[in-house]
C-alpha cells in the first residue's frame, strides 16, 4: 500500500487540459492518443462508409494495432484488400500514423483466430 504525498509544487504547472490528460492515459494503456481513438469508435461509419461499417466495426486499438470485428468471412477477404486504403483514410483523417496495422476478426470464431494485415 503506498502513502498519500501531496503534489510537488514545483512540478504543478496548474490546471491541464483534459484532452492532455486522457492522452497520457491512452498511451499508458498501448493506445493512441484519445483524439485518434474516440475518432475511430465514434466516427467509425463516417471514416469508412455506411457499407463497410454495416460489416465490420473497430473493437480495439493497441500498439498501433486495430482490431475490426467483420459479420461474414467474405467481408474480411474484401478487407483484407482494402487494408492499405482503410490505413491511409485513418491517417488523413485523423491526422495521426499511429495505427499501422489491421487485424480482422470474423464473428463467431474462437477467440484470437484473426487475420493479420497492414504491416510488412
């Protein structure tokens, strides 16, 4: 159990913004900064398109690794070949390289039995 310190005034450099705040905690936890994360959950179908986001949707991001969770195999084959475009649509609208890498999951398989896609 660790001992409650008050906070360094030395170091306090006054209020934050919480925008700084959450990005510090989405990188200790392996995910980009929350601008790029809340971009992905929430705007999902507006970055990729009423078609794909009525087939797959993110489930997590970690590392540079997002994960899409796809309804139908022959929707993560279609994925898969779109992985570079769906890459470069995150980057541009989001501003952000930190997700490199695309990894598809059909539903209803077991755990961990996805594909691997995006980085070489």
């Amino acid at each position: 159990m660790t001992t409650w310190r008050p906070i360094d005034p030395s170091r306090d450099s006054g209020p934050r913004r919480l925008s700084e705040s959450l990005d510090r905690v989405t990188r200790r936890l392996g995910s980009p900064a929350a601008g790029v994360f809340a971009r992905l959950f929430s705007g999902w179908e507006e970055l990729v398109g009423a078609d794909i986001a009525a087939h797959a949707r993110p489930v997590s991001v970690k590392r540079g690794v997002l994960v899409l969770e796809v309804d139908h195999p022959v929707w993560a084959t279609q994925l898969r070949y779109m992985t570079a475009d769906l890459l470069a649509r995150i980057r541009e609208d989001t501003g952000s390289s930190e997700v490199v890498e695309i990894h598809l999951k059909v539903m209803g398989y077991r755990a961990g039995n996805y594909t691997r896609f995006g980085r070489s």
